[in-house]
C-alpha cells in the first residue's frame, strides 16, 4: 500500500474503516505512519502476497480495498446499530431499511447457541387490539426493501427480528408507526356538511378539479424542472449547430 | 365582491457556497435568480406602490435564501456579477450595431441599470429589507419554510429533526425579517400527520397543501379548496388550486409557452464566438447561460425568430385579462354553492416568474392591475382571509406533496432511498450528544458539535433528493450530500475522541456557514 501517494482525504477514509484512534486529530503524514503501523500489526508482512486472511481480520475490511480511492466523501454503508424504518412511498408503497449491529447478533448466537441466524422483516397493520401482519420476507443482516403494500389511511410499522435453530422468531427493532396516505375523497361525511352544503358537494369537487386531477398527472414543478432539462440538454447537444445559425443571425 | 385570489409564492435556492473557489457554476443559481426573479418582484411592487395598485400575497423566502441576501462574500461576488453582466451588455450593443439585435443589447443594458439603481438605491444593497418594506406595509405576507428545506415527512423518524427544522426556521426568520413568520410555505407542500402539533408548538398559523391534501381530508372537506380547513391544533390548511395552477404551470397550455415569450434557451453564452464571450462564461471555458437571449420561442423546432419585447408585453396583457377572467368566472360557479367569499390558491415557484418565464413578474403585475380593476375577484393575502372567516371546518389533512405523482415518490425512490439512513442516523447521534453535552463549558466541544447541527441541516436539504430523480445536476447534488455526512461524520469523532482538528473545523465553519448564532441544544 503506498500510502505516501494518497490524498489526506483518502487516509482518513481508511483510517474510518479501520477505526483508528485519533484519526480526526492527525496530519497526513501522520494518518499514513499510524495506516502502515495497522498494516504491520493485523496483516503481518507475509499475509499481503498469500491470500490467507488472518483472524484478527474483521470481515468487511478486506486488505485489498485499499487501492486508490479517487477523491471522494466515502460513506459508511452501514452504522452497527439496530434500527428498521419504514417510510411510505405513495398509498400503495412503502420503502423499509433496517440494520442488526453485530454485537446483537453475537449475543443472539451465543444465547440460543447457534452459529448463523436468519433475519425476518415484517410490516404490520392495525390499532392497539387488532393488529395484523401484512408481510414476512427472509432478509440479511442490512439492507432495504420496498413493499407494494396497498394501504390507503391505514397505520403501518415494520418489524426486524431473527430466527433461532427452532424457528422461534424474535424481534430486535420497531418502526414508528406510519399514517400512510389516502387516495381518494374520504367516505366521512360530518353532520354539519351536510347542512351546510347538502348534494352540492359533489358539484363543489368537480369545480375542485377532482376528475381532472385523476385523468392526467398532476402538474408538478418536479415535472417542470426535468423537463426543462431534456430541452437543456438538447440545446447543448446542438450547440454547435446554433453557433453557426447565430453568427448568420447575430452578426 | 364575490371571492379571492392568493398568489403564494416559493422562492428558494439551496445553500450554495463556495469560497475555496473563485468561480462556481452552482452558485449562479442565486445570482441569476437574483437578477432575474427577486429584484424585477421587488421592483414591480414598488411600482404598484406607487402607483396605487391594490396588491396582496404570500411570499416564502426560505431560510437558505435569506442566508444567502445575507452573506457578505455571496453579495460581494453578486455585485460584481452584475457589474460583468453590463459590461456585456455595452459589448454587445457595440457588436450588433446596424442588425436586428441592436434594440435588444440596448433593451439588456437599460434593464440592468434599472436593476443596479434600485439595488443601491432604494433597496440600500439589502434584498431583505425590500421584502421587510412591503411587509411592513401590510401588502405582503412573509412566509418561512423549513430551516434548509428538509422533506419533513422522511425526516420524521426522528422527531426532533422535524422540530428543528421549524425551530431553527422560526428563529432565522424572526431575525431577518423582524417579526416571526405566522405562516410556512412547507418544503415541497409536504405533509405528514401529527406535523401540524409541531407547527402550533411555534405559532405558525397557517401552512399550504396540494388540491388532494385538502380534498382527501377526513372528513370531507365541505368548500373543497375553495376555503381553508384547520387542523385538530387549529392551524390552517390552504389547498392549491388546480385550475389556475394549470394555466401558468402547464409547459403545453401554458401562458409561458407563448411564441412571443422569449426563449430560455437560445442564450449568447452558447451562441457566440468562443473567444469573443469567454470572459463571460466559466473560466474553464464551458459555456453557460450569460442571461442576454435574443430569441423569442417561435415554436417547437430550433429556428428561432428574434425578440419582440413589445409584443411581448402586450402579450402579459392579454394573458393577464384571461387570467383574470378565468378566476371571476371560478369565484362565481363556487360563491353560488357556498356560504361564504370562496377563495382561489395558486402556489407557484418564484424562480418561474423572471427566471424561466422571463415576462413573468410583468405578467404578474397586469394580473394586480386588471384585477384591481375587478369587482367580482380581489386579491387577499392568508392572514386577510383568516381574519374575514375566523371559523373553518376542522378535518385531518391528507399526506401528501407538490411533487410528481402527489406523494412523496421523487424524494424517495431508488436513486436517492439510500440518503435516509444517513440522515436518521445523524438525526440519532445529534439529539444523543446534544443532551450528553448540553452544559459543557469546552469551546471546542461546542464548537463541533454547532457545526455538526450546521452540517446536518444542510445534508436534509430536499434539493438533494430532488436534483437526484430530475436529473439535473445530479453529480453535484450526490457530492453535497456526500460532503454533509462526511463533514458531520468526521466532526463526531473529533467530539468522541476528543482529538481536534481546528483546521478542519475552521474552514467548515466558514464555508459552510449557515446561521451564525446556530446552537446544537436545539436538538436537546
């Protein structure tokens, strides 16, 4: 690894993974000096040309990776926490990601006596009494899932949750509980509506645009932006053509 | 008078700032913005003050931007700028002396020495104090947003991230425009439910939804949009009109897409002489937009007929009588179905009017004019409304968003999921040392961990999430998001190492400088 090479940046981004002590603190020259002394002390001087990899090796740092990174802000993919989140996405999707750190996974093993877990995503449905699920899906340790879950107005929460050797599930994370979204007028009607306004409300929501809206996509300024871009773009493809049409104009 | 018209419009630009480079495209969003939607606005008002024009509306200015009409380095390089601006303008009328352009070099010239004396005169060089003046004068209202435009829906797995964004939002607005906001224009009209408990908690009183965020509310809403609704703690919900939405927003029936409207595109940044323009574009020689465009949209193909400003204004006319008309004739179908005054919304973007439609903020002004003129439509801003019919149906306003679709699918899909395990995350961590350290006495604690809150912020911005499915500027959306979380991820450690590196930490305190009097403790 020539670590004299590389940008202060890059050493940082190293120095994250490996988790070195200090790190924020230290000078380039220093990220590199403490980079080569972690080196030394996990892959040994031989453990670089064969491909044995030592034991103290966590898993997802392979050695190899340390070629030149171009200079960029390298992201953790994952914080070794637990968590699940569910968002939803529109009435009739909902996105999920979720995490188990490595420490629960190493007290769930050891206390069920067991080498690899199965990890259980869920989403539920429903109020305190009455509550259902709505999925169940054999995931990893990390990762996101998107659910086509139809669910106007319903509240929504998922669940992340391993398997011992006997199938017995347990649960790790919750979600918050989620209100997901309508998609059409609501079938409530209040009392005093109806005083107020009796059968004209029907007139009320067609002069609200409602059938409109549902025949042709609702006008956005997103739509609006990336439309002006295709035409953007267009006009940069052509540049050169307009350059000759503007001399003969422009001058 | 038979009902109302409220004009909302959203002005905001990311905070983009980068003084560790002489000269960055992305800042150009704000100063052509400047140029081209904020100071002609502000000039029309004047006018129509002057004028004795009865006008009315709802402005939001994010914090973001008011950050920015605040930062001494941006309006340093803002001016000069415009001083650029017109010397190409003079350079201009000089080359096209004797052709069809020649009225419009000179149309380009005049308009930015307007622009430049009322900037230093009556505007004294402060954005802020010309929306300050009409404020003050009760013809406009004032809005905040959220603190850096944060997707309040998806940020809500945190609950204090949503309250910052309010309260940070609040307490920005209260200080640049000398009063606190009573209304929010929410980023991207996005709700969620319980979001309006946040809202009352600040003494925000009313917040705008899209036409199905009020017409799927529970129960029925019984005016439709055409009056507000409150929420279960009493703050109002104006529901966007669709049909006046269309007119302007629509890019085939659209008002902007006129033939005698001047084309975005054909801009001499890309049409002249490499050389001839090059102190004018980016230093590295790609070409931009200068602002100087001397087209007029003719139709769908690349032949372009040269401007016609005349025509063009005569054009804001017409479209604003129609405009006009369109709005009596919507006041009066409702007013016979209802009780009461009905009200017509139309939220717009303020960067359409200037900036995208050049003839716009024109537009805008003969609408006020004509419809001053009007005895059936008048404008009205929220508060005017509110005041006028205090009491409204209370219901539970829908989830939902302005964006495509109505939900919240453009800032949350495949391109751009993968940010809010990020920014959960870094919500999590913030409210967790922001209690641990919440009595420390160690500058440099303090120190990083304000600068942490001031990198968060900036990571939660929906601009990101948006440029990344629109496509527009992608690489540089990814980079700033990127940048946020790293910054803020770096920051983390030094606090929990307590190992410091004060260069580092300096320069993003200068750079990324939003909101100088910022506190962590706002996440306690």
């Amino acid at each position: 690894m020539n670590y004299g090479k590389m940008t202060k940046t890059e050493l940082y981004a190293i120095a994250q993974k490996l988790n070195i002590k200090n790190r924020s603190a230290m000078s380039k020259d220093e990220l590199a000096l403490a980079l080569k002394k972690y080196d030394k002390t996990v892959s040994g001087k031989k453990a670089e040309k064969t491909e044995t990899v030592t034991s103290h090796m966590p898993a997802e740092v392979p050695v190899q990776e340390h070629k030149p990174i171009k200079p960029d802000y390298p992201l953790p993919d994952r914080y070794n926490v637990d968590t699940v989140v569910l968002l939803p996405v529109n009435p009739k999707k909902e996105y999920v990601y979720w995490e188990v750190s490595d420490r629960t996974v190493y007290n769930f093993c050891h206390t069920h006596n067991m080498g690899d877990p199965s990890f259980i995503l869920k989403v539920f449905t429903g109020e305190e009494d009455n509550v259902s699920e709505l999925a169940s899906v054999k995931v990893g340790k990390y990762g996101n899932w998107y659910f086509d879950l139809y669910c106007p107005d319903a509240r929504l929460w998922a669940e992340i949750g391993m398997l011992d050797s006997k199938g017995n599930y347990y649960a790790v994370a919750v979600s918050k509980r989620i209100k997901m979204p309508a998609d059409r007028i609501s079938d409530l009607i209040d009392k005093e509506t109806w005083m107020t306004v009796g059968e004209n409300i029907e007139k009320i929501y067609t002069l609200s645009g409602i059938s409109d809206m549902q025949k042709e996509e609702l006008l956005s300024s997103a739509r609006m932006h990336s439309e002006l871009f295709k035409k953007l773009h267009n006009v940069e493809a052509s540049s050169v053509s307009s350059n000759i049409l503007s001399k003969k104009g422009g001058e | 008078m038979t009902g109302y018209w409220m004009l909302v419009l959203h002005s905001h630009l990311p905070f983009v700032k980068h003084p560790e480079y002489p000269y960055f495209l992305e800042e150009h969003w704000f100063y052509e913005a400047v140029s081209e939607t904020y100071l002609p606005m502000l000039m029309y008002m004047k006018q129509m003050e002057d004028e004795g024009i009865h006008f009315r509306f709802a402005v939001s200015v994010t914090p973001p931007l008011a950050e920015m009409m605040c930062d001494p380095m941006l309006m340093d390089r803002y001016e000069k700028h415009m001083d650029k601006l017109l010397e190409l303008a003079y350079k201009e009328i000089e080359r096209t002396k004797g052709t069809c352009f020649e009225h419009l070099a000179h149309m380009y010239k005049d308009k930015f020495l307007k622009l430049k004396e009322f900037y230093y005169g009556f505007l004294n060089r402060s954005l802020i104090g010309g929306y300050r003046h009409f404020l003050e004068k009760g013809y406009i209202d004032v809005i905040t947003c959220g603190f850096t435009h944060g997707f309040l829906p998806l940020l809500n797995n945190t609950y204090n991230a949503v309250r910052a964004q309010i309260e940070l939002a609040v307490k920005s607005h209260t200080e640049k425009f000398g009063r606190a906001p009573k209304g929010i224009w929410l980023p991207e009209c996005a709700y969620f439910e319980g979001l309006d408990k946040i809202l009352a908690e600040y003494g925000i009183r009313y917040f705008f939804v899209d036409t199905h965020g009020v017409l799927y509310s529970k129960p029925r809403p019984r005016f439709g949009v055409y009056a507000p609704v409150y929420t279960e703690s009493g703050v109002a919900a104006f529901g966007r009109d669709y049909y006046s939405s269309k007119q302007v927003w629509s890019s085939k029936e659209g008002y902007p897409g006129d033939a005698y409207y001047r084309d975005f595109y054909r801009d001499i940044g890309y049409d002249l002489d490499h050389e001839y323009i090059k102190p004018y574009i980016s230093p590295d020689g790609v070409r931009v937009f200068t602002g100087l465009k001397y087209h007029r949209i003719t139709g769908e193909s690349d032949y372009k007929e040269y401007y016609q400003p005349e025509i063009a204004s005569r054009k804001t006319e017409d479209h604003a009588r129609h405009f006009v008309k369109g709005r009596e004739q919507q006041v009066k179908d409702i007013a016979a179905l209802i009780d009461r005054k009905p009200m017509v919304v139309s939220p717009y973007d303020a960067e359409l009017f200037g900036h995208w439609w050049y003839e716009g903020p024109e537009f805008l002004y003969n609408v006020f004019k004509e419809m001053d003129r009007s005895d059936v439509v008048k404008a009205i801003t929220p508060l005017e409304y509110l005041n006028e019919y205090p009491t409204n149906q209370v219901v539970k306003v829908n989830p939902s968003s302005w964006g495509d679709k109505g939900y919240y699918d453009v800032w949350l899909n495949k391109g751009n999921d993968w940010i809010y395990r990020h920014l959960h995350f870094m919500a999590e961590s913030m409210v967790n040392m922001a209690k641990y350290h919440q009595n420390t006495k160690d500058d440099s604690v303090r120190r990083c961990l304000n600068q942490m809150t001031r990198e968060l912020f900036l990571a939660q911005s929906s601009d990101w999430a948006f440029l990344v499915t629109t496509g527009t500027a992608i690489e540089y959306a990814m980079q700033r998001t990127k940048e946020h979380i790293y910054n803020f991820l770096r920051l983390k450690d030094m606090v929990e190492y307590c190992s410091y590196d004060y260069e580092f930490l300096g320069r993003l305190e200068y750079k990324n400088s939003i909101f100088h009097d910022m506190d962590f403790r706002v996440y306690c």
